[in-house]
C-alpha cells in the first residue's frame, strides 16, 4: 500500500488528520508541519479532491537515515524512479532540512537529483536524460537525520482550488481560510458572516463547507498525467464527492468597504459555483449588525504590519470590537490577527486563542465563544 505525507500550515496538522481519517486511510499520524498515512492508488486522487486544509499529496517512495552525502545518494538511487518517471519526463527536485547534519538544502538538492538521474539513466539506458515530457517533482524532507524522498502528485499547491482568478493585496490562503471556519465548528446551520472579507475567501470556503463541496473538483493535478495510475481513479474520486454534496439554503454574507473587492468576491464566487449561496455587498466592518439570534462572524481584518498601519489597525480593532459588542452572547466570533495587542483594542480576552500562520506571519485565531 502507497505511503503518503500531507504537509500543512503549522496549527492545521490536527484538521488535517482528521480530514484524512474521514476519507478512510490508515496508520495516520500527525507530526508538526505534516499529516503521515497509508492508503491505495486510488487516495492519491481522493486525497487531492477532497482535502480542504492540506498544502499538498505526496507519494512516498523512500524513509532512511542519512548523516552524510553518500548515505543520502545511495539511499535515493534505491528508489525505483523509473516506475513513476518516464524516459522523457522532467524531474525537478526540491526539498528542505531541519536539525539535520545535511543541513545545506542546494548540496541536498544537487545529490538528490544526481543520484535519481543516475538511476534513471541506467534504466533508460541514456547518459543524458532530455526532460523534454511532463513533469513529475521530486520532493524530500530531512529532519533531525531522516530522509523522507517521493513524488508530489498534487502539482501547484492545494490552496488553489481553481475559483480565485484574481485577488486583492495580501489574500488569505484558501486552505487556512477553509481552518478558520472549522475551527468554529460551522457545518452551515447558522448565518456566516466575513465584515472584511477582500476577495472573497472565507466566505467562498464557508459556502463549500456548508454544501460539502470537495474543494477540488474543478483544478487538475500532476498526477493525473502519470502513465502507472488508471485514469479512471479520478473520475471515480469526483464522482464519489459530487455523491456526498448537501443540498440546502444557507445563510453565508461577506462585506467589505472596497467596491472592487466586493466585485472580485462576488466573481469569485462565480468560479467557485457558490454564486447562489454566498452573497457579498459592499459595508463598513464598523458598522456591522445582523437580525439573527444565532450567528458566526469569521474574518481576517488588516494586521498593520507597518508603524502607521499598525495605530490605524488599533482604531479599526477598537471600532469593530464596539460593533461585535452589539451582537448577542449566542453568536460566535473567530479573528485572525498578528497584532499582539488585538485583545485589548477589541475590548475583550477571547474565550480561545489558536495558534496558525498566515504564510509566515504568525498570528493568533481570537475565538469569543460566550453562549457555550
């Protein structure tokens, strides 16, 4: 059975296992930074149409230890590439260390395509590979002396689901905008609502969690292109999550005070087919209200990572803190901020603070839960 490893966003990993458990594979462990299992042929495809908060699918092909350069080449040139990689295909190869004695990632890379080239060259019985065909990436990872090496089946990186064609200044990563919502434990019962909600992420995200939409039915992956998997794995993998959608009316808004923002969200909610479930106006965070009894506000307000920005991000907090004040206790409110001083502009300590990254801004998930 193929081996797998799921890299994520620092803070996600438990999402993810339990992503992965949900879909039925085995022997899963969650490590720091990544998600370990164990399935068949046909999870490389499942995995990628349905993981929502994973970075991307790698196919294992290789676990040793390595404290020096000839261990790491001789373990590589073990692998049997051949039977993933064709005599025309291009292979390039990337990968990082951590802890490790090999601890200078381009010399890691050099030995690492020099001995799968080797190998492959002997197989093919050519000096000179032309990597002229498609491309199959080789990927590893060393930490703390063990070497993990395989084949990245995902391509460009699950966060690109395929709806956003274009975005505003310093968008949210669908995969971490999909982890702020589950952190709420939304399923689509109560209203959702984004009060800054730029191109339209989180919003878009809610709406496909609502209808249990596999976040990647309409992108394609690198895999799909590789002559050992049976094609017909993928449309059995869509058609198994197009099966599980919910049909239903759900209550999911995004507002932002940019009226271009506001026309990408709602275009991007077009890409996305969430067009008749999410709807986006044009409002001030500050001014906020809703009818509803019940309710969940989720949103990535600017962090004001520079001198000026950071007062003006301050007042913003302040004044959006006044207008979540005027909600009901029963409402729940997660805000995704770096600013090390957000609870005190908002007005209040949150009930739970999630560690997360976005991208390599650490920042904190403020969660204000008061009607538990």
């Amino acid at each position: 059975m193929p081996d797998f490893a799921i890299p994520c966003l620092l803070g996600l990993e438990k999402l993810v296992g339990d992503e992965v458990k949900k879909l039925g594979l085995t022997d899963v462990r969650v490590e720091n930074g990544r998600v370990l299992c164990r399935g068949s042929d046909a999870d490389i495809a499942r995995l990628n149409v349905n993981l929502r908060c994973g970075a991307r699918v790698l196919l294992v092909l290789a676990s040793f230890r390595a404290a020096d350069f000839e261990t790491l080449f001789q373990g590589v040139r073990a692998v049997p590439w051949e039977d993933w990689i064709g005599r025309e295909d291009e292979f390039p190869v990337t990968g990082y260390s951590i802890n490790s004695t090999l601890h200078s990632v381009p010399a890691c890379q050099s030995i690492v395509k020099k001995a799968a080239a080797e190998r492959l060259g002997n197989a093919y019985g050519l000096e000179t590979l032309p990597e002229t065909g498609k491309r199959c990436r080789i990927r590893f990872s060393i930490m703390k002396d063990e070497v993990m090496v395989g084949l990245d089946t995902s391509g460009e990186g699950l966060f690109k689901r395929g709806y956003r064609a274009v975005g505003v200044q310093a968008p949210l990563r669908e995969t971490l905008a999909a982890a702020m919502v589950l952190l709420t434990k939304y399923r689509g019962r109560d209203p959702l609502c984004d009060p800054f909600c730029g191109s339209g992420t989180i919003a878009i995200e809610a709406a496909l969690i609502a209808k249990n939409r596999a976040p990647g039915l309409n992108r394609s992956f690198a895999a799909q292109s590789w002559a050992r998997l049976d094609k017909k794995i993928w449309l059995d993998a869509a058609e198994e999550a197009m099966d599980k959608e919910f049909r239903g009316d759900y209550e999911i808004w995004g507002g932002d005070v940019d009226p271009q923002a506001v026309e990408i969200a709602r275009h991007n909610a077009e890409l996305a087919e969430v067009d008749d479930t999410v709807r986006f106006e044009v409002a001030d965070a500050t001014r906020f209200h809703w009818g509803g009894l019940y309710g969940r506000v989720v949103t990535n307000p600017p962090y004001g990572e520079r001198l000026m920005e950071h007062k003006e991000a301050e007042a913003l907090y302040r004044a959006f803190g006044r207008a979540m004040d005027k909600l009901p206790d029963t409402w729940r409110i997660a805000v995704l901020s770096s600013h090390t001083e957000f609870e005190r502009c908002f007005g209040r300590e949150a009930d739970r603070k999630r560690k997360l990254y976005n991208g390599m801004i650490k920042c904190d998930l403020f969660l204000y839960e008061k009607h538990k």
